[in-house]
C-alpha cells in the first residue's frame, strides 16, 4: 500500500514578530514622545532611529531617593515586569582601562565631571529574553540637596530575540531634575534610543510599555507610604514589657487569631 506524507513549513516569524500585549490603562505612560526615522546612518543601510522619551513627577521625592528606588526597583528587580534580573557590579579607578567581565575597556570619557573616588560598573542579564545591559554608577562629590542627577546605560547585547537591533546602536539616559522652589519632589526624564533592521513600529512599541511599565512602578513606590493605625486598650494588671511578649507571640508567631500558618 502507499502511504501519502504531507510536510508542512511553518514560519519561524515568532522570532521576529512576537505578539504585543498593550498595558491596560493604569500602567500606561502620562507622558510619552517617540519617534521612528531615518538618519544618515539608517537610511543608508535600511535601517530606523527607535527613539522613545517618557516622563514622570514624583512630588514627594528628592532626586537622590528617586536615583535610588529606579536603581534598586527597575535596574535590580525589574520594574514590575515579568523578568528575571541577574546583576552583577565592578569596581574600577576612573580614568582607568579597567575592563568589564566582557573583556571590554572602559574609557575615561564615561566618567563625569562629578565622579570622585572609584565608580561602579553595573551590568544585568534579563531574562529570558538574554538581553545584557550596562550601568556606570559614579560616585559623586557632595552634591547640594536635590540636585539634577543622570544616569546612563547602554544595551550591550539584544539576545536572540531582539537581533533585529543595530549592536552598539543603543543608548538610554535618565535624568532626576529637581522641581524649582521645592524642597522636595522631582522630575524623571527617561530617554531612549536605537537603531533597527525592520518591525521598528513593534520595537517603538515595546519600548513605550517597558519604559513606562518600570516607570509606573518607581512612582508608586515614591508615593507617600500607606499608613494604618489601630489603638486598643487592654485592661489587665500585667508588666508592660511581659504585655508586649505576650502580644508579639499571639500576633508574630500564632497569626493573630487570623487563619494562617
């Protein structure tokens, strides 16, 4: 008898074109510019300028504490996105050769005119999608209170499922102003850009909602903590200290009377 097989080819487009998810509208940027065009460079190789720009105030923040939160919510945790953060730090002399653990130098013009002492060279790998990028944090003279800050970062190596960006094409800033006449709040700028070979829209996409995905989640943590203050009166003829033992044991290790193990 013959048997008839039947070979399909299936397109391998889920590479290139993974499907978007739009944020629903509470995590959605307030203010966001992009922009997609050709510069010299671009034009001539085919390729598009990726350039995104998202804007937040945290009103009850100085820079330094707003610096801080996007370093240790954004760069080490994720900025509420799905994402695995694995991070790693460096400690060099600026206006050394040091290298990173990539073999590659670091110049001396990455070094501000601020930076004193020794600088930090921050550098996470996102997973899953291997996406590998740079941090050079410095350490700065002292600085008036509530002074513009800047951070800078690069994309070193887009992963297997970003190949479509230009390598060394990236470039993103995020600069912490203060607001004038405050003693505290500021304003975060966060600006970045890129070239691409092609789906540059799905790229600009993406970058809108990750940036102001991370940006969401650095203002609500900046916003003025939630407070809960519950005041009982216990008529008892027990020692104070022996009352706060007994208290921490029902509430700290029984639950509270609350069904939890």
């Amino acid at each position: 008898f013959l048997r008839t097989i039947r070979l399909h080819h299936f397109s391998s487009s889920f590479i290139t074109q993974p499907s978007f998810h739009r944020p629903s509208p509470t995590i959605a940027p307030l203010h966001s510019q992009s922009s997609i065009s050709d510069d010299s460079y671009g034009h001539e190789k085919g390729n598009s300028v990726v350039s995104v720009s998202i804007k937040r105030t945290f009103p009850h923040a100085t820079t330094e504490e707003a610096r801080d939160a996007w370093i240790e919510y954004h760069w080490k945790k994720g900025g509420g996105l799905p994402l695995l953060i694995l991070s790693s730090s460096e400690v060099y002399e600026p206006g050394s050769k040091a290298a990173n653990s990539r073999g590659k130098p670091t110049s001396s013009d990455q070094i501000d005119h601020h930076s004193v002492g020794r600088s930090l060279l921050m550098t996470r790998t996102i997973m899953p999608v291997l996406m590998r990028e740079d941090l050079v944090l410095h350490k700065e003279d002292v600085l008036p209170s509530n002074s513009t800050i800047e951070l800078r970062y690069e994309v070193t190596e887009a992963g297997p499922f970003y190949a479509d960006v230009i390598p060394g094409s990236h470039s993103a800033k995020v600069i912490f102003t203060p607001i004038p006449e405050k003693e505290f709040g500021c304003e975060m700028t966060w600006d970045v850009e890129f070239l691409t070979t092609k789906w540059s829209s799905f790229y600009e996409l993406m970058t809108k909602w990750t940036v102001g995905t991370a940006s969401s989640t650095i203002q609500e943590v900046l916003d003025l903590p939630r407070l809960f203050t519950a005041t009982t009166m216990i008529e008892c003829n027990l020692d104070p200290i022996l009352a706060r033992r007994k208290s921490l044991e029902f509430f700290w290790g029984e639950g509270g009377g609350l069904p939890l193990v």
